[in-house]
C-alpha cells in the first residue's frame, strides 16, 4: 500500500486539523470603524445653564445607536438632539468649566471652548437692565408686583461678590441708571417718580409725574429719558425741566431703553408677540423700526464697536441676540433673561427673572456719553 504525503504550506491552518485550537482575531467590518468625533461649529459660543447650544461636526454617533455623551468639563449634559453629525445640547446647573467635548462611546472629541455663565446673586426681582458703575458695582432690583412692599427694593453686589441692602423702603423700583459721578436713578412704576440715590444710599425725589415709568436712559450730555406704559419718552434735562420728547404707536409701551451710536434712542416693549420691534428715535424725536422679528425683546445695551445687544428670542431661540451691521445674531443662550450690562471685568451680567448671571465677553460696553 502507498502512502501519500502532503508537504504542509505556510498557508495552511492548524485549526483545521483535529484538536488543534486557535485564537480568533477581532475583524473590522464596515460601519463599525472607531473614529474620533469632530467638533467643527457651536453656535451660539456662550450660554447661561438651561440655555441651549447647536454642536455641529462628524462621528458623533458610532454604529448608529449609541447616544453620545456631552460634557461641559467633567459634567454631562442634556442632549436634546441627536445626529452623527448635529446635536443640541441643554448647559447643566452648576457647570464651573466651559470645555465642551462629545464622547460617541468609542472615542472623545478635543475640547472646544464655550462661555458659560456664573450666578452672582440670587433671590432677585429685576425688570429691566442692572446697572454697573465704574468699579464694578453691581445693582439690582427686587422689583415685586405693582404695588407690592417688599423688606428690600434695590441690592449692591460689590466686586467680591458681596451683596447687601442699599434701599429698603421704595415700592416697584424698575428702571436703573447711573450719571458719571456715580449717582443712581430709579423709576418707580407705582407712582411715576423718579429717585436719585447716591453711592451710601441716601435717596431724594429727582421728577415726578411721569406715569406708569419704566425704562430710564442717559444721553451724551446726561439728560435723563423715562419711558411710560402709554408710549411716552419724557426729557428731563439737567436743570430738571421736563419735557415729552416723544410718543411710540399706539399700544406701545416704552418699556426698555438705551442709547447708541449718534445719540439715537433705542426702545423696546415685549408684547406676547414673536415679531415685536426694536424701535430707534433720532435726537429729534422721529420714531422709526430698527428690526422687526423679535420675541419678547427686553433689556438692551451696547458694546464699544456700537453692536446692539437685546435680551429676547430670535427664531423660538432664547437668549441674547446681538445687532452687527443691522444683523441678529443669538450669541447667548438662556431662558429668563430680562436685561443685561457691561462689566469692567470684560464680562456681560445678565438679569434673569429671579438672579444675577455673569457671563465672560472680551467685548467692553459702550462707555457713557459716547
């Protein structure tokens, strides 16, 4: 009998022989690749919490059914929305670091930085915008219901963060402003009077008779503009004269003031509306629309490049939208804002319905009588 022997290849198995057992290798198939997601675009690039921010990029969904994982820091965050290629992500209470990244299960994206606001005070009322001095003094108001005691009426939050008492006694305080010797004023909705309070806090009737009075505002020569629910600016100039500068349309309150480039008044009043106005009065009285498609536009102020600045929403985003060249933009988002000012810290702090939200912004505000 003939044997026949079968020189073995290198080619050749050793599993396929009998007993013999061989480690299987992992193989990659397509579709299941570990790629390192991408981070390309977040817009808007600062946000307070509960705010909402669009993440665009690659890979942020592997294999098509793992949820990725945002993280502000090491806190993970609400994610809203889900793509490989697009999120919406929900900022979280308490975030202390602002660097995004996106963990898809197999990998994590480099870190992008995004602004995101520090409460500074809390238990408030504001209305309207605070105001902040020259050393970084901020003021705000527990404003109440119309016609509503309230134990303290207007708060001094120092540079440490500090806050106490500077009025006790003044019933629905809702405008704010400062002159430059560092004085405050005060409108009162409840009795039409405006209060002048000086930095220990000691306070005198500056004018009355001004309606339900809302928004106040200086101009370049630092006469005082207060807005009235009917729709009327009075002009009230250093000698304390009085005068009604203008009248909005009919049904519009001249809620929210702030001046801007040339001297122009800029006014809003947030109506249940998603296409309110921002109106602009000229030195001379003349109303005009500055924009129309706003929702509920509130506080305002400018930087030192002459943007406009409004808290309000801008297609269902709320936040604040920022004016360049005429265009909005939402670059903060968050809920609640009512108004907002410029620190000398280079930062924005934005007045919610019940606190004080400091945000970082390397833009400086407009300096008054500019």
């Amino acid at each position: 009998m003939r044997l026949l022997w079968k020189k073995r290849s290198k080619t050749d198995s050793p599993a396929a022989e009998p007993g013999n057992k061989v480690e299987s290798k992992p193989v990659d198939k397509p579709g299941f690749l570990k790629r390192k997601p991408t981070i390309s675009q977040v817009v808007p690039r600062a946000a307070i919490p509960g705010g909402e921010v669009g993440v665009w990029g690659s890979g942020f969904v592997e294999n098509g059914n793992v949820r990725p994982v945002v993280r502000f820091g090491e806190q993970p965050a609400s994610v809203v929305v889900s793509s490989s290629t697009r999120l919406v992500v929900r900022v979280p209470d308490g975030v202390t670091r602002g660097d995004l990244t996106v963990d898809s299960g197999t990998a994590v994206s480099a870190p992008v930085a995004v602004a995101v606001g520090t409460e500074i005070a809390e238990n408030l009322h504001p209305v309207a915008n605070p105001a902040i001095d020259a050393e970084g003094n901020i003021f705000s108001t527990f404003s109440g219901s119309r016609g509503q005691q309230v134990p303290v009426s207007i708060y001094k939050i120092d540079r440490e963060r500090g806050m106490r008492p500077l009025i006790k006694d003044l019933m629905n305080p809702t405008g704010l402003a400062l002159d430059r010797e560092g004085y405050l004023y005060v409108s009162n909705r409840h009795t039409g009077t405006i209060y002048r309070v000086a930095p220990e806090g000691q306070q005198s009737v500056y004018a009355e008779g001004m309606g339900i009075a809302t928004g106040i505002a200086f101009d370049a020569e630092e006469n005082l503009y207060v807005g009235d629910r009917s729709g009327t600016i009075f002009k009230i100039n250093r000698d304390r004269q009085i005068f009604v500068f203008t009248t909005l349309e009919p049904g519009m309150a001249a809620y929210h003031l702030a001046f801007g480039p040339e001297n122009n008044l800029f006014v809003t009043n947030p109506t249940t509306s998603s296409y309110d106005h921002v109106f602009r009065v000229s030195p001379t009285g003349e109303v005009s629309s500055f924009y129309r498609g706003l929702g509920r536009p509130q506080g305002l102020a400018f930087d030192a490049q002459g943007d406009l600045y409004v808290a309000a929403s801008l297609g269902g985003q709320r936040g604040v939208v920022r004016f360049h060249r005429q265009k909005p933009e939402l670059v903060i988002s968050g809920h609640g804002i009512v108004g907002l000012a410029f620190s000398p810290r280079r930062s924005l702090v934005l007045a919610t319905n019940n606190s004080l939200v400091e945000v970082p912004w390397e833009i400086p505000g407009r300096p008054l009588g500019r």
